[in-house]
C-alpha cells in the first residue's frame, strides 16, 4: 500500500498537529470560561475577529512593531473580556444557562455587525509572508508552526498560573464548587472578572497568531466558531485536557480529509465525527463513565 | 366577543390584498408572515425549554431539497415539499433522538443542534456542483414563472393569501399543542425531568413528538421561502446566523405567547425595511448592530418578550381590579 504512505499524507498529518494547536487554543479559552463560570461565550471567535481588526490596524496603519501589537492586542482583547462580563453576564449570572448564551449570541450579532460597519466587509491581511519550510519534500508554513509554538506556549503558562499561584487556585476550586467556594474567603465576582480577562487574552493571543494565516473580514468568526465549541462539547465543556485532545482529533480530520476532497468536507467529516461521537460519548470524550 | 375577535381579524387579513394591493407593503407582508410561520415553528419547541440552533439548518434542507428536486427531478413542489418535510424530520430524529437518550439538555443541547446547523451550511457550500455553493441557488421557472402545478406565481396577491394561510394553519398547530396533554407532559419535563419520568411521562417520546413537528414546520417554511423569493444561497437559509435570528425575533416578540413570536418577525423585519430605505447602503449593518443589543437588553431585563411583558402586565392590572 505504497499511496497511505505517501509524502503529501505525512505534510497533511503534519499541518494537522500545527492546526490542532492553535484549536486547542481557542478551546482552551472557551473552556476556561466555561469551567469556572459555567457560561458559553457564543461570540468567542468574534472576539478573535476584533482581535486580528487590532492586529491590522496597529501593525499596518500605525506601524507599531509586531511583538508590541501583539502585546496590545491580547490586553485589548483581555479587556473585552472583561467588559463583556461585567456587561452581559454578570446580570445573568442567576438567570438560565440557556439564556447566556442566548445573550452572548446577541453580542455576536453585534460585533459581527459592528464590525460591518466600522471596517467594511474588506478582506485584509498584515501583508507578511512567512517563508515556508521546505522539510525533505514538504512544505510546511512557517506561520503554522510559530501558530503551534505560540499556543503550546500559552497553553504552558496559564497551566502554571492555574497550578502555582494563589488565585489560579481559587480560579481551579470555584470551577469545582461554586457555592463553597465563597464561604471559604474567595471572591467570587474577582475570580469571575479575572477568568473572563484570561478568557479574552487567549482569544487576543489566538487573534495575533491567526492573523499571521487568514484574512481578516467582518464573519471570520463563523469559521472558528463552530468548530471551537465543537470541539469544546466533544472533549467535556469545561474540561481542558478532553479540549485538548479533541483539538488534535479535530484538527487531523479536517486536514486529511481536506487532502483528497475539499476543505468543506474536511469540516464536513469534523462535524458529522462530532455527531456521531455525541451519540457514543454524550458527556464528552475524557468523561468518567458512570 | 373574544370569541369572535379571531375570525374578524382573520376575515379582515383575508379581504386586505382585494381592497389595497401596492405590491411592495403586500411583499412586505408576505416576507413577514412566512417568517412569523417560522418562529411560530421555532417557539412550538423553544417554549419548552428545549432551545435548538438547529433550525437554520431545517430550512436550508426544506428549501435545498425542494429546489433540487424540482430542477433535477421535475417534481412539483406539491411532492417536493412533503419529501423535503420528511427528510426534515429524519435529521431531526437522527439528531434529536440520541440528544434526548442521552439527556443532552440546555446548552448542551443547544450545541449539538448548533453543529448540525453548521453542517447543513458546509455541506451545502461543499456540494457546489449539485446546489451551485455559496452562488445560491435558483428553481427553474416554469410557465413564465406563474404556474400552480410549479408552485410560482408572479402576483403577490395569490403568495400573501397563501403566506397568510400556512401562517394560521402555524397559529393553529401552535394552540392546540398549548391545549393538548403534550404541552402539560413538556412543561413536567422542563422543570425537572426525573420528576416528569416518575410521573408516568415517557420523556424521550414527549420531546422526540414536538421536535419533529417543529422541524417538518420549518422545512415547510424554508421551502415557501424559496418558492416566494425564487433565490436561495447557503447563507441565507442555514447556518448559525439563520439559527439565532429565529431564537431573536422569537425572544423579542415572546416565545410563551402565541403571537409572540409573529410580533417578532413584524419588529425586525420592518426595523431592517426602515434602515434599508431610509439610509440605503451606508445602512448596512446597522440593523443587526440594533438587533444584536436589544436581543441583549430583552434577555437581560424582559426575558418574557415583549408580548409576554404586556400580557403579565394586563393579567396584573385586571387581578387587582377584580
């Protein structure tokens, strides 16, 4: 069977892993959130659209050096975050799960739209081309691989900050009781407002990092949407290993299949993998069974 | 003489397009009562706690499956239609049958449904030798485009009637469940489940009967939709956007009354017409910037919608009266 072993397989293989790491990225925001304040963030990947906006315009309108947009991008993005929290769903903290996301939908409407109006429906791009690593007959990106560092990279830190410091902890105890935790010494609405910063950083960091690879336009967030929380509800929301591991799945699907048909069946695949494995592992792939 | 009040109303809808009959306020009217139909499908499950993104898709399937068959198959819409239902209603149970198995509630559920949605709109864009992808789609006109047998028609006299028509056979199906057993076993369900299957309900049942109907109703009225416009794209009858603009206008309209969501469809659809005419193209955007901040502002402080709001507030005033 000399065509499963083909050269264009192993690229493919290759850019999976690269594409997996920055899925897993945006999972783990996503899940972050949603384990410590059991909230869906629906327009997530519209926070990332607004990130990659603030790439564009720092770096190619303003000049201002990569590293430090970067830098800007990602606090920006935390302080949406933030805003979002306190805007949208601190008052509905009490109300039903299913209307938070309802409402995080509303923002996604609004920031799409937004969006739409501020910036037009242009499709932009930082104009940096990456050079492309030629490795013993394959070509992989070189803005892919950076991508994969970055994230495993972001994926580092914020595991030590949840393990190491004093308000990780907290964020790791509220995530796992919610009533005692208050009782305990614990603010809760601090520990909510630093999660929702932390949230928003690592969609601004998977902002800065997708940036490098798509064009920026007003809907790029439907293209990541879908598949995060996918992704999310196939590793267990909340839990960030299963995110992990779904990242890659994910990722690899989309890639191979991407290799003999097209792009879409490749999400396609994803999407129907997602159904099928709802029906074999409704709590999620990493779930305990009961 | 609130017994008679329907009928009068009804009498009167019927008679509008014989006594005034602009065509751009009667094309208004039809858009919006196919959409009303719409989230009347969309509130039939969604009052019930059960909250699907998965509608976007139902209609791009009804209004793709219809339009296929008639240009491919020759297959008049009075088939393709009832096809484009059943095939609804098998993804809907493919779907929703392991979700309710599993107990998938809440957002969960509403995730699940969510990558369905997002499926219906990859695969139609991928298929693009079969749907024609993102371009759209248009059914080939028959009879110069006004032909019962084909479902076209050019006058907007004969699509108001028959909008207006499915909207109160919707209206209908709507009241009934609201008056049946089903609605009293959903509502058990809603509030907690154990308790609802200790009861006697058959949970999986109950919920598997109101989503199939909800989605053979809105396959229905993807289908009428692209019947009426003659045009349908990937974009605008499936995907995620679709999906939540149904939870929206029913929300802001009120998905616990039985016109709430038709006063939804009214709001959004005329707020879009008055931005579109009064600003034209710089408009662009604007509605769904308002749309996104009051859908916000309507779950944050008037979770009942708007008709539900003025209900409870009429309930109050007549209880301290009396």
């Amino acid at each position: 069977m000399p065509d499963i072993f083909d050269i264009y397989l192993i690229e493919a293989l290759i850019n999976g892993v690269l594409l997996g790491g920055v899925l897993a990225l945006l999972a783990l925001g996503l899940n972050l959130i949603f384990g410590v304040i059991d909230v869906v963030w629906i327009c997530y990947a519209e926070l990332i659209m607004l990130g990659m906006y603030g790439m564009f315009f720092l770096f190619k309108i303003y000049h201002v050096p990569f590293l430090l947009a970067a830098v800007l991008c990602i606090a920006g993005v935390g302080v949406l975050g933030v805003v979002l929290h306190l805007l949208v769903i601190a008052p509905l903290l009490g109300a039903a799960p299913i209307n938070q996301l309802l409402a995080t939908g509303g923002v996604l409407f609004f920031l799409q739209s937004a969006a739409t109006v501020m910036f037009g429906i242009d499709f932009r791009n930082l104009g940096i081309r990456l050079p492309v690593l030629a490795v013993a007959d394959m070509y992989i990106s070189y803005a892919r691989l950076l991508a994969f560092g970055a994230a495993l990279a972001g994926m580092v830190v914020l595991y030590l900050f949840l393990a190491r410091t004093y308000t990780g902890t907290a964020i790791r105890a509220i995530s796992q009781d919610r009533q005692i935790m208050p009782l305990m010494g614990v603010d809760a609405r601090r520990i909510y407002i630093i999660t929702s910063a932390i949230g928003g950083a690592l969609a601004g960091l998977a902002a800065t990092l997708l940036v490098l690879q798509y064009d920026v336009h007003p809907f790029i967030g439907l293209t990541f949407g879908p598949t995060t929380f996918m992704i999310c509800v196939l590793g267990g929301l909340g839990n960030m290993v299963g995110g992990f591991v779904a990242s890659f799945i994910f990722a690899e699907i989309i890639s191979v299949s991407g290799l003999y048909l097209d792009l879409e069946w490749g999400y396609v695949f994803a999407f129907g993998f997602f159904i099928a494995m709802m029906f074999a592992r409704p709590q999620g792939l990493m779930a305990r069974r009961s | 003489m609130s017994r008679a009040l329907p009928w009068v109303i009804g009498a009167a809808l019927v008679a509008l397009p014989f006594v005034y009959h602009e065509p751009y306020p009667l094309h208004l009217l039809v858009i919006v009562l196919i959409w009303s139909f719409m989230y009347t499908s969309w509130s039939v499950m969604g009052r019930f706690g059960l909250v699907s993104l998965g509608h976007g898709g139902f209609m791009g399937i009804g209004a793709y499956v219809t339009a296929l068959l008639w240009n491919d198959f020759h297959l008049t819409p009075w088939i393709g239609i009832p096809i484009a239902m059943l095939v609804v209603a098998f993804v809907a149970l493919l779907i929703a049958w392991p979700c309710f198995r599993f107990r998938i509630v809440g957002h969960y559920f509403a995730l699940v449904t969510l990558a369905l949605s997002a499926i219906v709109l990859q695969v139609i864009t991928a298929a693009r030798d079969l749907t024609g992808g993102s371009l759209g789609y248009t059914p080939q006109r028959y009879n110069g485009g006004s032909s019962v047998f084909a479902l076209q028609f050019t006058d907007k006299t004969t699509w108001y009637l028959i909008a207006l028509g499915v909207w109160g056979v919707g209206l209908l199906v709507r009241y009934r469940v609201d008056r049946s057993m089903l609605r009293y076993a959903l509502e058990a369900i809603a509030e907690d489940e154990d308790a609802a299957a200790a009861a006697g309900v058959h949970v999986t049942w109950e919920k598997l009967k109101i989503t199939l109907l909800s989605a053979a109703m809105t396959a229905l009225a993807g289908a009428l939709y692209c019947q009426y416009q003659m045009f349908i794209s990937p974009d605008t009858v499936s995907g995620i956007s679709v999906s939540l603009q149904m939870v929206f206008a029913s929300v802001v309209g009120g998905i616990y009354v039985l016109l709430g969501p038709t006063i939804g469809a009214f709001i959004t659809i005329l707020l879009a017409e008055v931005l579109r005419v009064g600003f034209g193209t710089g408009a662009v955007g604007w509605d769904n910037i308002i749309y996104g901040s009051l859908l916000v502002m309507f779950i944050i402080f008037l979770p009942q919608g708007l008709v539900g709001t003025l209900q409870a507030k009429f309930a109050r005033v007549s209880t301290a009266r009396a």
